[in-house]
C-alpha cells in the first residue's frame, strides 16, 4: 500500500463538495425529524438556540468543542508532516483519563 498525489482539484468542485456535503446533511436529517413527527424548522431553530443563542449556549458550545478542535489541529500537523496519525482519538481519550 502506497499514498499516491491527487491531481488538481478545479476551484468549483473545491467549493461544491463541502456544500454539497452541508446540504444533503440538512436534507437528510430533514427526514428524518420529519419521520419522527416533529417540525423541521422548529428543530433546526431550537438546535441553533441552543448551541448559540446566548452567551452561556456559546460559551458551553466552545468549551466543548475545543478538544475536538485540538485533536483535529493536531491530526492535520501530523498529515501536514505526511505522517499517518490514526490514534488522535486515542491520544484525546487518554490525555482526558490522566487531566480528570
């Protein structure tokens, strides 16, 4: 097994992919909040409130999603260094046993 380069990526499907990735997330989980019975809009509202409606739904949002940033900064130094790093998970995992 070898890594190979990827040829060009053109600027338009650079942009359209993670889009397209957003958009059929929203249609997907659509269905499935519709599937449940429950409104749509109402859903996507109470989930944005939630996560960022205030300033403590913001602080706690952050606070929780700053290790996963972390460990996700830290997988991309290493893919950056063409090092294949597969136990960022592991390493967020133990680090968090031995702080508590």
């Amino acid at each position: 097994m070898r890594l190979e380069p990827r040829s060009e990526v053109s600027p338009v499907r650079f942009i359209l992919a993670p889009v397209a990735a957003v958009i059929a997330s929203l249609l997907l989980c659509s269905g499935l909040i519709l599937w449940s019975g429950a409104s749509v809009f109402e859903a996507y509202w109470m989930m944005l409130t939630g996560s960022i409606g205030s300033s403590f739904a913001l602080a706690e949002t952050l606070s929780r999603a700053t290790p996963l940033i972390f460990t996700g900064l830290a997988a991309a130094v290493a893919f950056r260094a063409r090092f294949w790093n597969i136990g960022a998970e592991g390493q967020l995992y133990a680090g968090a046993l031995m702080v508590t």
